[in-house]
C-alpha cells in the first residue's frame, strides 16, 4: 500500500491506560486530548518533512480509517500532521 500526493498513511498507536488517584483513564475517557499519535506507514509523493516510520500527532478528527490485509490504517492529509516526534 502506498500513499500518493499530500496523503499519509498512518497507525495509531494504541496509548496505555493511564491511573489518576486510583482511576483508571483509557483514550477514550481521554476526550481533551485533541491529538492522536500515530506511526507513519508511507508517506505520498508530495509530503515534504516527513518520512515512513516517523511517529507523528495529528488532529484526532482528521482523515478516514481503512482495513488492509487485516490491520487497520488512517488515511490523512501531511497538513493535518501538528507534531513529528
């Protein structure tokens, strides 16, 4: 699978629940969060500053999810990337 243009293909990274006084926070209690990080799986032809397997953050409404070969991907713009760690 490879991406084309300004599109990025990307995996989310599944974040550890976290414990706060003894609760336990999961990412989806985690709603002020506006950013998911995730891992570059390719990167289109026109994506300048970004390459495969960075890890990035990006805006959590960005984008539309597919299922390929069994895994489950993201599919979003570079211009909707905040963050390259």
């Amino acid at each position: 699978m490879k991406a084309i243009n300004h599109y990025l293909v990307v995996e989310k990274i599944k974040e550890e629940p976290s414990t706060v006084a003894g609760l336990i926070i999961t990412e989806n209690i985690d709603s002020d969060n506006r950013y998911i990080k995730a891992n570059v799986v390719s990167t289109g032809n026109l994506v300048e500053g970004i390459k495969d397997n960075d890890k990035v953050y990006y805006d959590k409404h960005a984008g539309h999810s597919i299922n390929y070969e069994g895994k489950h991907y993201y599919i979003i713009k570079s211009g909707d990337i905040v963050l390259v760690d």
